[in-house]
C-alpha cells in the first residue's frame, strides 16, 4: 500500500564463543546488511568487544550487538567466556556456561522478536527456543562440507568407507579427530539431525566443495546452500602493527611465508622447536606468530631453539599473540602459509591465492588438509610414524612450495583459485548495485 513503508527482515546471530565462528558470522552479518536485512548479533561481552572495531559506520545502524550473560563461576571469570586465550583444560566448563545461558537466550529472544533465527552447529537447544516462540531458525556451519559429510557419514554408515577415497585419515591422526563415540557429541548430532530446520547455510564454494556438499544435502535430505568463504575485507591504509608490514615491503614479491596456528591451538615445546629449526633450514623469509594460552607467562627465548634470533635475522620475525592475518595473507610479498588447516585460515588463503604448507593439528584439519591437497593448493608436511613433527619434513615441503619453477603448479592454482573466487565477489556486487 502507499504510504506504508515496508520493514527490514531481522535477524538474531548466535555464532559460539570461539573467533573462527563469529568471524564468519559477522560477515554473513554484513553481507545481508547488504540486502537491508536488521541484524542482532549475539555473544558474550568479551567477543562483542573484540569485533566492535570491525562494524564500520556503514553498518552501524543495521547490525546491533547483544549481549549473552553466561553464569559465572571462579573457575570461568567473564575474560574466559571465549575461546580465545582460553586454558585448554576450560573448554568443557566453558560449553556447560554455555548451554547453561539458555534463559538468557529465551529472554534475548523475547525482547528483539527476530523474523529469524541464525544460529551455529550443534547448538540443540537454541532452535527449540525458537520454535516455542514460532521463531523460524536456520542453521550455519562455519566448517567445510568435507569434514560435516565424513563425520555424519561415520555415525549414520559406521560400516560403509566414505565414498571419496581422497579423504582419509592417517593412523596418528584418528586419535586427535573427534570420537564419534562419544556419547555426548554423538547425542548431540543425532539431536541436531531431528531438528526441523528446513535448509543448511555452509561457509563454502560450490567450486571446491560440490560433490562434498551434494552428499551432505543426501545425507540429512536438505537443502544445504553455500554462503562463499566469508572472508573479511582487508582495509588498507591504517597504521595496524605498522612493524610488521614495514618489514613485508622490504622483501621481494612471494618470497616469504607466514606461519600461524589459529586462535585455539597451542603448540607443545617440542612442536615449537620443530617448526623452529624447519624455517631456519629452509632459509625461506618468514612472519611467525606463536601464542600461549592466556595467563601463562612464557617466554619466547625459553621455547625457540638458542642463538635462534641471532641466526634468522633479517628473514625471520616471530610476533607474539596476534597479527592481522587476512591483512598479511594480502600482502604482495607473502608466497606461502604455513597453517594448521582451520577453515577460516583455508578460506582467507584460497581468496588470496595463497598456497599452503599444512600441517594440520586437530578435529577437522586434517581432513581439510587433504581437501586442499585435493584441490592442489597446498602440500601437507608429513609426521613420521609416531605421529610427530620433524624439522627436515618441514623445511623440505616448505621449499617445495615456495620455489618458483615451471613444475610449481601449486603456486599456479592457488593464484588461479584466488582471482575465481574474487572475480565472483565482485561480480555479486554489480549486481547487488553496490
């Protein structure tokens, strides 16, 4: 009718606590801003404060942050209602705070009254709220399709092999992977299986992950849509860790690697040692960045190999804590990545068209590890028979890598793959007019 002006669909984000979900939740965010969608983000008070810098004035009066309050506990002050920094030994306390916040939630529910409900994996008890409030909810996997279809597919047809031989998992990586025995993490996924949700939002490209993501949609028989990687853009221009780039534009294009782990995974002292000497011997230039779980008072000297700083000075740097990844993957002068295969990290290297040196730790990287290697952008170090790292194997697939000849199709595809994916961006917004 005239006169009336219609209103904007909103939607209630509720991504769980760890930085490789929120930050493709946020991007989904701004992406259906885009569309003049009302977006409510949803999370504790810590994560909420540390993605505040990312909601630029162009969103700032379509995406509205809401807090969740966990209960609190001495052995969980509110600094650890993430998983970023958080104590290994914690994440079980912190997944019972979690579910423990549903009041809050139902609440949360009730005052903003969404149209719809986002909501991340294995979160039953999020969409039940909903539907008692005749909220529709949709679910969004921040993981690949590969590693949702291998695990189902472990649980709904434990006899069968998983129909793509290129998937596998190596002796010393089936203890890390998730035990599909495990009752409550099974009992969650069957749960998750019941829910009435009519369709599957999945941070992926149709272009990578088709035949993984066609068997995911037969597997749970619905509609499963892939949402591209979600990458944040990459703001040029501001004085972020400006030692950092100064040293990356005094180095030559595609000569160097950079070398992170992700926000969750802490690596062990022989781990770090190992890594140490295998970038020392590659006399490759690199940006490493090493992490500690929040508390601990380390310190680099007392990990890294002695006279290490001496010997890779002037090609190597190590920052402690965090560096601005997407940023650094960007830059002209970074020619590898060396990763531990999150999915977040796969994404941002795949739309950089960055190749990839994986040596994946736990859960799902593994099996993206072989996707990538799969696909024919990375080369996986291999560990020996115990399952552990060693400096010859790390030096030797970096150089593989990072040698620029005719042969060096890596390099080749990875670079092909990037510009696929930022031509199709782009071309998304022609045509959304922005």
């Amino acid at each position: 009718m005239e006169g009336i002006r219609q209103r904007n669909i909103s939607v209630l984000m509720l991504p769980w606590l760890a930085h490789g979900h929120i930050s493709p939740f946020l991007e989904l965010a701004k992406r259906l801003s885009y569309r003049n969608f009302e977006i409510y983000f949803c999370s504790t008070l810590v994560n909420l404060t540390s993605i505040k810098h990312e909601i630029f004035e162009k969103y700032c009066h379509s995406i509205h942050l809401v807090e969740l309050h966990l209960p609190s506990s001495p052995e969980l002050p509110p600094h650890y209602h993430t998983t970023k920094g958080l104590p290994p030994h914690l994440m079980p306390a912190l997944k019972k705070a979690f579910d423990m916040a549903s009041p809050d939630f139902s609440n949360i529910l009730k005052t903003v009254k969404p149209d719809v409900l986002i909501y991340d994996f294995l979160q039953p008890w999020v969409p039940a709220l909903a539907f008692s409030q005749n909220i529709p909810a949709i679910n969004f996997m921040t993981m690949g399709a590969t590693m949702v279809s291998y695990v189902l597919h472990l649980m709904k047809k434990p006899d069968d092999e998983f129909p793509f031989q290129e998937i596998h998992l190596p002796d010393y990586n089936k203890s890390k992977f998730i035990q599909v025995d495990d009752q409550t993490y099974t009992s969650k996924v069957l749960t998750w299986l019941k829910q009435p949700f009519d369709a599957v939002l999945i941070k992926t490209v149709q272009g990578i992950e088709g035949k993984y993501i066609d068997y995911l949609s037969a597997l749970i028989r619905k509609k499963v849509v892939p949402v591209g990687p979600l990458v944040q853009d990459v703001v040029l221009g501001n004085d972020e860790n400006p030692k950092i780039f100064e040293w990356l534009d005094d180095k030559q294009p595609s000569s160097s690697v950079f070398v992170s782990f992700g926000s969750e995974y802490f690596l062990s002292k022989e781990e770090i040692e190992e890594i140490a000497y295998g970038l020392e011997y590659s006399m490759v230039n690199f940006i490493w960045v090493v992490r500690f779980p929040m508390g601990e008072r380390i310190k680099l000297d007392k990990v890294l190999p002695r006279g290490f700083f001496e010997r890779i000075r002037g090609r190597g740097m190590v920052v402690e804590d965090w560096a601005p990844q997407a940023k650094i993957l960007a830059h002209s002068s970074i020619g590898g990545f060396v990763s531990h295969c999150g999915w977040s990290s796969v994404m941002e290297s795949m739309k950089f068209g960055v190749p990839i040196i994986a040596m994946p730790m736990h859960i799902d990287q593994p099996l993206n590890a072989r996707l990538v290697e799969e696909v024919g952008v990375a080369n996986e170090v291999k560990r020996n028979k115990d399952g552990k790292l060693e400096r010859e194997e790390v030096a030797k697939v970096i150089k593989e890598v990072m040698v620029e000849n005719n042969e060096n199709d890596i390099r080749r595809k990875a670079k092909e793959m990037g510009g696929n994916i930022r031509n199709k961006r782009r071309e998304r917004h022609r045509r959304s007019g922005r």
